[in-house]
C-alpha cells in the first residue's frame, strides 16, 4: 500500500549534488511523490522523488532518501536502466540532486541506509521509484470525446493522438498539482501517426482532476515526450442544483451583452456557467443576497453564443466536484434590431392571440351557460301555462 507525501522542502544543508550546476539554497515547498512503505516494512527506508518523477530534460530533481529509525547514511543504486557509475554505491546523506537532468538518469532507483555506530547493520532496500525523462519528443494531443462535464456514474473516453508513431501512450491524473494515478495503453498506429483512446467511468468523484498524456517507445521506456496541453475533467451531479435566469428576455441582438444570474439556497462557494456542456469562463465566487439565496451573475460580453446555458456550484476544496446543472435557459441571438423587433412583436402577438382565444372561450362559455339557462326557465314556464290549462 502506497501513501503520497505532498509537501518537501529543498533547504537542507545534508545533500548530494550531482550535475553541473551548483546546488541553489531555495527554501521553497514543493510538491512531492513519495512512496512509504506499507505496514510490516518498517525497516526500509521510503525513497521519493521530489517535485515529481517525471522530470523535463534539463530540470532539477532531488531524491530523498529518510528514514525514521538509527540509519543515518543511505546508499543509491540504479536498478533498471543505463548504470550511472558515479552514483552506484555512492555513500549520501539523506538527499541525492540529479541537476540538470540528461538521459542517461532514467531508470528505476532504490536506496537502503547503514548506522554509522553498527556499519554491518544494513536496512532493506526502499521499493523502487522511477525517474522518467520527458520533452524528449514533440507533445501529442489529448481530446474529450465527449463534453468535460461528466455526471456522476457516466463514461468519458480521452483521446491521445500525435503525428509521431510512439508504440505506447500514458494518461497521468493529476490533483493539486501532484500525479495521483496513471494508465498505459499500446497505440494504434494510422494514417502515419498513433493514438490511443483511454475510457474512464463508470467516474465517481475520484475521476475529477486535471490529465495529461505522453508517448514514449518500447525500446526507451524511461523517455517520454513532453506532456501534452492538459484537459479538466468536472465530474458534476454532487448537489443540488442551482437555478439560472436572464436579467432581460433571454433573446439579444449580435454583439449586445447578456446577464444571467446563477442563484441556490444552497452556500456554494463558486458558480460556473456552461454553454451546450462546455464550460465558459472562470466561475464566480457567490454572493449572499438580501433574500438570503447565494448568487452571482455572469455578464457575457459582446460575442454570445446561442444555445442552452445552464449553471452549477462547487465548493472550495473540491473544485473539480460540481452541482447538479440548473435547467437549461435557451438564448437566442438575432443580427439585427429588425429581427429583434420582430421576434418581439411575434412574441406580443402570439401572447394577445392567446389571451383574446381564452377571453372569447370564456365569454363562449357564458353565453352557452345563460343560453341554457334561459332556455330551462322558458320549458318550465311553458309547462306551467299547460298545467294551469287544464
């Protein structure tokens, strides 16, 4: 069993560098994937590579060799890949830097550690991890089959494809900035070029993050392309879901702007809009109004789309995680005044035939009713005068 550290800090004095560049004192906090050992392995040291271990050629990486118990020096070793001989067996203390990164240090490492006082005392080896090298190839690109919005219990299929014939493609998940899982899937080779469709669902709301995929060859499996441009996946349908009205008739002439105002019950922290399932724009922190409901309003600027626009709210801490969408509100834009004066007077005439059908219905109605009822009054009297008669 794996558990993922996410925070490491770069200023400690005990490190190896290894490169040319001289080591930078950076102080900073960095993401981090980290393997710990799972429960009856204490006595392995946990080995991580910190930001990442996918490593853009050039860049900085630092692996981090610790442990909690009386090991106190740690040696590296190269497992799979091209051996490095400066750094097989290498005697460190806590924290080995590959700076800048070339080829030739990717590969799958491991580290086990000594007690300075008991040097024949040697702790099992850490499980491995691996440094991959990316931006050897150009990026490819990744592609929604489907719209990003993706309810809860349905499927997405994302699409990895590129004009160079890789023989593998992998799709990493990534949430707050730190790679969560990853898949591999042989290419398909067509058309001169390769891709591969990666399917994901039934999603629940572990699917939600940010993915990106890469391509790399059977006989370098340590290189990888650079990442392609990344895709968000929402996964939507959590919460109740909002509701979505236009502040004028939801009819606008061609570069006019639009309002429409997003509002629940419900303590949302951010709205977002969509447009036929893509979402628009950045969301838009809510605003208690003085009713009580949470609201905000999207101004659309000059260029409105017509379609169906529907709205959702997430909270803070889980922003890929979206409400139920609100009902869809159809806008429909128009080219000219003309069209729009039209489509307005249509709409007043449709609205006064309506209403003068539904006053001649009633007035029809009482008409027939006192026509009846005069009728009755007339058959009774007639009966009567007949009865009087005889």
């Amino acid at each position: 069993m794996y558990q993922f550290r996410e925070k490491c800090y770069t200023k400690d004095p005990k490190e190896e560098k290894i490169g040319d560049s001289p080591l930078r004192d950076e102080g900073a906090s960095l993401n981090i994937f980290s393997v710990y050992p799972s429960a009856g392995s204490h006595d392995k040291p946990p080995l991580s590579a910190c930001p990442s271990y996918i490593v853009p050629l050039g860049q900085r990486v630092e692996l981090r060799c610790d442990s909690h118990s009386y090991y106190y020096t740690f040696k590296l070793y190269k497992e799979l890949g091209n051996p490095i001989p400066h750094i097989q067996g290498r005697l460190f203390q806590r924290k080995f830097v590959f700076e800048p990164v070339t080829t030739e240090y990717a590969g799958t490492y491991r580290c086990y550690g000594f007690n300075d006082h008991y040097p024949f005392k040697i702790s099992a080896n850490s499980d491995p991890v691996k440094i991959i090298i990316s931006e050897i190839y150009r990026k490819p690109f990744l592609v929604a089959l489907q719209p990003p919005l993706v309810n809860l219990g349905e499927k997405v299929t994302l699409e990895c494809r590129s004009e160079i014939v890789f023989d593998t493609f992998i799709l990493t998940s990534h949430k707050n900035g730190t790679i969560k899982d990853s898949l591999e899937l042989t290419a398909e080779h067509h058309h001169g070029g390769s891709q591969a469709n990666f399917s994901i669902g039934p999603v629940t709301p572990d699917d939600a993050g940010t993915y990106r995929c890469y391509g790399t060859f059977n006989h370098s499996p340590y290189e990888w392309s650079e990442s392609s441009d990344p895709i968000d996946i929402k996964i939507t349908g959590l919460y109740k879901k909002p509701s979505l009205s236009a502040l004028m008739e939801p009819v606008v002439m061609s570069g006019e702007n639009m309002t429409l105002t997003c509002f629940s019950d419900l303590q949302f922290d951010m709205f977002h809009l969509s447009m036929e399932g893509v979402p628009k724009e950045h969301g838009l922190p809510s605003v208690k109004s003085h009713n009580g409901t949470f609201q905000d309003s999207f101004h659309i600027g000059s260029v409105v789309q017509a379609g169906n626009y529907r709205c959702y709210g997430s909270f803070r801490n889980s922003s890929h995680l979206w409400s139920t969408p609100s009902d869809p509100l159809y806008i429909l834009v128009t080219d000219n005044r003309r069209n729009l004066n039209m489509l307005i007077g249509q709409s007043v005439t449709m609205i006064l035939v309506f209403l003068i059908i539904l006053i001649y219905s009633c007035c029809s109605s009482k008409k027939s009713k006192s026509q009846e009822q005069a009728s009755e009054s007339h058959l009774s009297s007639v009966r009567k005068q007949d009865q009087r008669s005889r």
